[in-house]
C-alpha cells in the first residue's frame, strides 16, 4: 500500500538524521518515531529494530557499491593488466569516478557507515571491503608481475597496497563534501596509485 510505503520511507529518513546526529549506538527508537510522526508499534511492523533500520539504509547502496566494484575487477583481470599507462588507459580512472559518483549518490549513508556505525554489525565495514579486495590484488598483482618479469609482490605489500586504495575513497568521503572536486580529487590519487604499483614492479623508476 502506497500508505505503508510512505510510513517505512518517514521511518527510514528520520533514522539516516538520528544516526547522523548520534551515531548508531546513541539512537534512539524513540526519537527516530518522534520525528517520522509514528507510534513505536508501528516502526516494529516494519522493521525488528533499531539494527534492522540501519539495515533499512545501507543494504542497497552496498549492493550498488559490489556490483561496481566487482565489474571493475573483472575487467582488470580479462583485460590482462599488467602495468597501466595512464596516458593510454584510463580504466582505472573512469571506474574510481564512477565508485566516487555512487558514494556520493548516497553520501549520507555511506557516511554512517564511516563515522557513525560503531556498535553495529557495520562497523568493520572497511576492514571487510579491503580483505575482499586484497584477493583480487593479490591475482592481479602476481598477472602483473608475470608480464613484466618481475617477482610478484609479497603478501605484506599487496595487504599495504590494497589498505593504501580502500581509505583513499574512505578519507576522499569523510574529508570532502563537495562531489565536483572530489572527482577533481581522485584523479591525482589513482595517478598516485597507479604510479606506486608501477614503482612496486619495477616500472616506475
């Protein structure tokens, strides 16, 4: 019903303020209805929780966030990539746009899932993103190497390289509000990265 629809996005919206406001642990049920102008009977039809409401919010734009990603890394690694030539290829540089687009499309969530999601099931989320990417860099890496007839990195330096990546659209988010310059921003910074893998096989100095 269009009505229940209307109440669940009035519960949704007045959670994204709390927990901007207060951050996870301090929110409360009783304000979140408050300001969605709804009883706390009827926020536990929709949702179990205050946990199920963060849910709510972040679910989707996580989804959104894999799916990019992972198209990203697929095309890497069917594209056999060994070292990049930024003036040639600028895959890196239009999927970093692209990720940087969609966080800032749901800026405010990905914002609690940064800086206000301690004492959730999220608030690792980045520890969790960097181990599922240092697979993929850790394939990519040793392609790389076995291309330029180099030793592949050791294990120490793709978890470093792949950190490095990860809190560099982590910082990007928590540091810069405005969307235009962080495009701006994150040109030099995938030119920075680029350039330390390139150092790392042998390439760039």
């Amino acid at each position: 019903m269009a009505e229940d629809k209307a109440t669940k996005e009035k519960l949704l919206d007045s959670a994204k303020r709390e927990f901007l406001e207060k951050g996870y642990m301090k929110a409360s049920l009783r304000t979140i209805c408050k300001n969605a102008g709804v009883t706390t009977g009827a926020l536990y039809f929709f949702f179990q929780g205050k946990e199920d409401l963060l849910k709510g919010l972040v679910e989707e734009p996580l989804k959104g966030l894999m799916v990019l990603i992972q198209q990203h890394f697929f095309e890497e690694l069917e594209a056999g990539v060994s070292v990049v030539d930024l003036g040639k290829d600028v895959r890196d540089i239009s999927a970093a746009k692209d990720l940087v687009h969609f966080m800032y499309k749901h800026y405010d969530v990905f914002l609690i899932l940064l800086t206000k999601s301690q004492g959730s099931e999220y608030e690792d989320i980045v520890s969790r993103f960097a181990d599922w990417a240092e697979g993929h860099y850790k394939k990519l890496s040793e392609q790389a190497a076995e291309k330029c007839g180099v030793p592949k990195p050791d294990a120490y330096i793709i978890h470093w390289m792949t950190h490095m990546q990860i809190n560099a659209l982590t910082h990007l988010l928590t540091h810069e509000p405005d969307v235009e310059k962080a495009i701006s921003h994150i040109e030099q910074i995938v030119v920075f990265l680029v350039s330390g893998w390139n150092g790392i096989l042998g390439k760039g100095i």
